[in-house]
C-alpha cells in the first residue's frame, strides 16, 4: 500500500516506518521536525517537512500522491503540559487531525490507523483495561485524543472512512539493532530518565508516589515495546477496510511498577541508580494495563517482548550509544 505517515521522525512513528518499509509498504512521512528528528527516518524515505495546520499543503500533497491509507501519529505528546497550554493541545491534535481527515475525504482516501491512548480510560475502577470499559479522560491531551475518536467513528458513519485507534500503553525500548530509539526534549517519561540515571546525567530518579494502592506503593504501567507497538499498526493498516471502525487496547497486559522498573534498569545497567521517594504526580493513577486480547484475537498480533528486562536492555543500548540522543535539537 501507499502510506502517507504524519509524525514520522518522532519515536513510535520512526519505528513504525520501519516496519511499514519491511512489510513492503511504500512510505511517505510528512513531520514538522517540531518534535521529530530527521536522522530518525531512513534517506531512502520521502520526508515533507509540512504542518498539518497548512490545509493547502495537504490538499496539494493529497492531490499529487496516490496514497491508499494514513497513518496519523503528528501529535504533542507532554500531558502535564496540556494541563496548563490545553489549547496547543486541541489546535494541534484535534484541529489539524480535522484538516487531515478533511484532505482524506476530498480525496477518497478511507483509511487511517491513529495514535489513541488508554488515558482516555481515565481512573478506571476494573483492571486490565478493556475496550469496552467506560471513558473518562481527564487531562487535555487525552481529551484531545478521546474527541479525535469521535471525529474518526463520526466520519466513518458519514463518508465510510475505515479507521483503528490504537490506544497505546507505554512505548518503550529502541530498535533492536541499536540504531533509533527515545529522544523528547524535555523527557519526562520514566524508563529514559531512569538510564539517564546510569549515564551519570542526573543524580537520581524521583519516584512519583509511594502510597498508591498497589503492590510497593508506586504506580503499575504496561510496559509495550516499540517495535512490538509497530507491528501492530502494520497488523492494523493490513486488515483495515473502509467503513471498519476499530479500537484496539495495545498493551502487553502485565502492569509493572516505578520500582520494579528502577530494579531491572540497576541489574541491566550494572549501575546503582539513586532513588528518591517525591510526592505523587499531579495527574497520575495508581494503576494501567491493559487486556490486549481482542486486537490479538482479531488482528492476530501479540507482543514479541515479553520480558521487561529485554525491553530495558534494548532502551539502554539506544542510551549508551546515543547519549545526547540524536544531537539534532540541542542548543
Ligand atoms: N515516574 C516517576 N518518576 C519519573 C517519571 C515517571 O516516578 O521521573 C512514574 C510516573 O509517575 C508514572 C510512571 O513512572 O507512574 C510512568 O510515567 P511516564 O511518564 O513514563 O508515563 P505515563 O504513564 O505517565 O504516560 C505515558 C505517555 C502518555 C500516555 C500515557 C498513557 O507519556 O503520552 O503513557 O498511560 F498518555
């Protein structure tokens, strides 16, 4: 298939590229490069350094390739930062998915494999997480998310477009070859920080709460390997049909907490990692993973990764190797 894939030099879209080439599918990124890194993407993928704000560029790029799908990564990603800016969020994830799936009907393409997440759930009171449960998202960024679903399931009603949200746990690890992997500017997600930790370039890693109803106190997350995410939207993109209307919980299904993870990264590091216990994180909940059984059952995918420690020991070669990340950001 031709795909047209927003987002593609950030980290889950660059390896889905990968994925996507490998399949034999014939890739076009379109990134801002805002967050996305250009030495992501492979040279032999064309790259359109464009922002969905710009309906003219779409309009125009739609017009001039044929593609047969989109896969939509093109988002920010920060939630607390959602909480205090909530309008970059809606203009960026809500709006310009707007003027895409606009582009996408003015140009009869009718299918779209989206970046969901499960903090559309919210606080739920069931664990794992099914697809049915109810949704309550509650910060920006996942509302955001949350409204794009309805735009998606509206829009398949309306002019038969075929979508599947991939509500997505936590990416984590790097390519297994070593060669792309996590870079944000600023990282907030743990198990980066935590490596940053074993290269000497912080002193220790905060733990976010330590009284959460769990286990050890701190909170469980579904730890989802990158590449394994990756397959997914290949297995999605695949079984895709216009009118489908897909959501998909994609996860692992073993929760792991904060300090379960500092542990592995010690034992994978062979560095001891400081810890210090800091006040829970506004926004957090205790607990989410996921039950994965009906993107496994329907589209026949199942994490590769199934050992934590592998997915650390693959995030901490990306970190060693690339210490400063790509470089290409730094002032
Ligand atoms: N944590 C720490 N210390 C840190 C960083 C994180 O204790 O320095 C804790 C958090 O409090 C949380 C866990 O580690 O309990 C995981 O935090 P991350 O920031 O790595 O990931 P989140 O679960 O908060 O968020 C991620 C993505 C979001 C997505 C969400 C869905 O960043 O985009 O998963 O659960 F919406």
């Amino acid at each position: 298939m031709k795909v047209l894939v927003t987002g593609g030099c950030g980290y889950i879209g660059s390896h889905t590229v990968r994925a996507l080439t490998a399949a034999g599918h014939h890739v076009v990124v379109l990134d801002s490069l805002v967050t996305g890194h250009r030495v992501a993407l492979d040279e032999r993928v064309p790259l359109i350094v464009g922002d969905l704000c710009d309906p003219k560029l779409l309009d125009d790029l739609f017009a001039s390739e044929k593609f047969d799908a989109v896969v939509h990564f093109a988002a920010f990603i920060e939630v607390g930062e959602s909480v205090t800016n909530p309008l970059k969020f809606y203009d960026n994830n809500v709006s310009n998915t707007i003027n895409l799936l606009r582009a996408m009907q003015t140009h009869g393409v009718l299918k779209m494999v989206f970046s969901s997440t499960c903090a559309v759930f919210g606080t739920p009171d069931t664990m794992p997480l099914v697809e049915t449960l109810p949704c309550n998202p509650a910060s920006p960024y996942a509302r955001a998310k949350y409204a794009v679903e309805w735009a998606l399931e509206d829009s398949s009603t309306a002019w038969n477009l075929g979508y599947t949200a991939l509500r997505y746990f936590n990416a984590s690890g790097a390519a297994s070859d070593g060669t792309i992997g996590e870079d944000h500017d600023p990282e907030s997600h743990l198990i980066p920080i935590v490596l940053q930790v074993a290269l000497g370039q912080r002193e220790h890693v905060k733990i976010f709460g330590t009284d959460y109803d769990t286990p050890d106190g701190t909170c469980l997350r579904d730890y989802i390997h990158v590449e394994d995410l990756a397959a997914a939207h290949v297995a999605a993109l695949e079984a895709l049909e216009p009118g489908d209307k897909r959501v998909y919980n994609t996860g692992t299904g073993h929760g792991a907490s904060v300090r379960e993870i500092i542990d592995i990264s010690r034992s994978v590091t062979g560095h001891p990692i400081p810890a210090i216990e800091a006040p829970r994180r506004p926004g957090d909940v205790p607990k989410l993973y996921a039950d994965s059984s009906k993107i496994q059952r329907e589209l026949g995918w199942s994490p590769e990764y199934t050992d934590l420690r592998e997915i650390i020991a693959s995030a901490w070669r990306w970190h060693e190797s690339h210490p400063t990340g790509y470089n290409d950001k730094r002032k």
